[in-house]
C-alpha cells in the first residue's frame, strides 16, 4: 500500500508541475500533459524503487532530471501540435521536476523505505572477512 501511494503522489506532483509548466506558460492542453505525466511517473518509479537505495538521492536526481528531459522533449515532439520550443519547455521542466524529486525522495527514504535493513540501503559499504589459509605443510 506504500508503494500505490507513493506512486500517486509522484502523478500528483509530476501533473501539477507539467501543469504549470507547459499548461500555463505554453498552453498545452491537459490531456497531452496526463499522458506525459502518466508515463512519466510509472517509468521513474520503478527507477526510484530499484535504484535510489542502491545509488544515492544525488544521482538519482540526476536521472530524474534527465529521464524527465527525453520524455517531455521526446513525447512533446509528437504531442504538441503547435510551433512552441519544445526543448526550451522539457529543460525548464525537467528542472523543476529534478527539485521536486528532491522532496519526493526524501519522502521515499522516510516513509516508503523506512523498514527496510540497513544493509540493503547502504549497499556501497563493503566488508571484508578473514580467515587462516593452510598451507600445504601445515598439513600433517
């Protein structure tokens, strides 16, 4: 269940932010900006559930603020059926989705993390063990 609200909640933010992004300043119309959010949101998610614990909230982010470019300016290219600059708006949105993501994963690691191990969220920790070799001669 943390899981399906977690999801809603980037669709939330993800649509609020392509709302007044590309909505007000651009005047897209509202079912274009669902369809991005809708594939948007699902494809970070899963990004964010399989990687953000692994890789950090700096580099996830990053991703983030790139996987939200090439699908705004990629779908935006076929979607928008008027003259606007498309690559002017998907890096104006990627850049306030990559702020957003900032909160989201906090929230992520806080809410939706919160009892996992401690191991499994700090996976760049490496133990070493040891133990005796035998050699040959020691061996009677």
């Amino acid at each position: 269940m943390r899981y399906l609200f977690a999801l809603i909640v980037k669709f939330v933010m993800l649509t609020a932010i392509l709302w007044i992004v590309l909505g007000i300043f651009y005047g897209i119309n509202l079912g274009d900006i669902f369809t991005i959010s809708i594939l948007l949101s699902v494809v970070s998610f899963v990004g964010d559930v399989f990687l953000l614990p692994r890789i950090g909230n700096v580099l996830a982010v990053i991703g983030d603020f790139a996987l939200s470019f090439l699908v705004i300016w990629g779908l935006g290219n076929s979607l928008f059926a008027f003259e606007i600059p498309v690559v002017t708006a998907a890096f104006i949105s990627a850049l306030f989705v990559g702020v957003g993501e900032i909160f989201y994963h906090r929230y992520m690691k806080n809410q939706v993390f919160a009892g996992l191990e401690k191991d499994f969220m700090q996976t760049h920790h490496m133990q070493t063990e040891y133990s005796e070799e035998f050699s040959p001669e020691d061996k009677k």
